[in-house]
C-alpha cells in the first residue's frame, strides 16, 4: 500500500497506519482514505472505523488557520499518540511534559 499522492505520506507500523496529507497535496484526504478503503477491500482486510481519527496539525494562534472540513464518518480528535509521543494539533509539548513528569513522579 502507498500513498497516491506525491507529497502525500503513509507511514506503517505493525497493525498500525498513519496518512499524513499536507495542506497543499495534488490528492486530496478524502481521496487516500478511499484509496486506503480499496486496498483493503482487495486484501481482504478490515478497518476499525472506530479507532481511526483525524488530527489537522496547525498554529497554535487561531486566527491564523482554517481547519478543512471534517472526513465523514471519521473522528476528529485534538491530541493523538503515535509510537509512544503524544501530539496535539498545535504541536505543542505540554501533554506530553506532563505525561512525562507524571511518569517520574509516579516511580
């Protein structure tokens, strides 16, 4: 499976797959997420609609972007964690600080 856009990455771990789609892309989100739909319709393989999500990465000041509409059917979330670092749509450290402290606090 490989992104069908140019700019466009996918990026997989074990059972585990993250689409990055630049604002500026030749292939649109909605379009890799169906192309993502057909290949695993081919290979047999199915989706957990309900643990995949959306996260739009953008400045931390708001009005300094516009969010694009929501992927349908998918949930829109402000904070992920990807291969144990915790992000949030404004790239910001302070989850994943506290997280961290937390953890050394803890021991």
């Amino acid at each position: 499976m490989k992104p069908a856009g140019k700019h466009n990455s996918l990026i997989k771990f074990a059972d585990d797959c993250n689409l990055l789609v630049p604002a500026d892309t030749d292939v649109s989100a909605e379009d890799e997420l169906s192309n993502i739909f057909a290949w695993s319709d081919v290979n047999k393989l199915a989706l957990n609609l309900l643990k995949t999500k959306e996260i739009v990465f953008h400045r931390p000041h708001p009005s300094k972007y516009c969010l694009p509409p929501p992927l349908l059917g998918i949930g829109r979330v402000s904070s992920v964690k990807l291969l144990g670092v915790h992000l949030t749509e404004s790239l910001s450290m302070v989850n994943m600080c506290v997280k961290l402290f937390s953890f050394v606090i803890n021991d």
